[in-house]
C-alpha cells in the first residue's frame, strides 16, 4: 500500500515533467516561476514564504493581468 502524498510533496510531484519553458523570476518584487518559453512569461506562480515554506502559490496566466506585473526573468 502506499501513502498518500501531502503538502510539499504532492505539489512537487504535480509538477514533475511540466516545467519545459520554467524559469526562476520575480514578479514584482516576490519569488516566482515564470512559464517564459522563448522568453516571454506567458504564465507565473508567485509564491508567498511563511517560516521558511511556501504557505500559498499565486498563479496568473491572464494576458491584461500578466501586462500590470512587474516580470523579471532570472537569466539563463
């Protein structure tokens, strides 16, 4: 029988295989990832750290929503 994944591992493993394209980013001012194949961040997840964890994952993928973002895309 295998337990059931929670918290930090379910969601690293939601995303295991899906990050072609990803790259470290800040989205005005915070800690992100951005979806920027190419270059250009067509999504991002903006993360809020509580106590050294990740306590809740913001994700924006709206075009007219994603122009008011301050986006910085950490180099290659």
């Amino acid at each position: 029988m295998f337990a059931a994944e929670t918290g930090a591992a379910r969601v690293a493993r939601s995303f295991t295989g899906r990050a072609r394209g990803a790259r470290l980013a800040r989205v005005d001012g915070a800690a992100a990832w951005a979806w920027a194949p190419a270059g250009v961040a067509l999504g991002v997840f903006v993360f809020t750290v509580e106590e050294g964890r990740i306590g809740a994952i913001d994700v924006v993928g709206d075009r007219d929503a994603l122009a008011r973002l301050r986006i910085e895309l950490a180099p290659l």
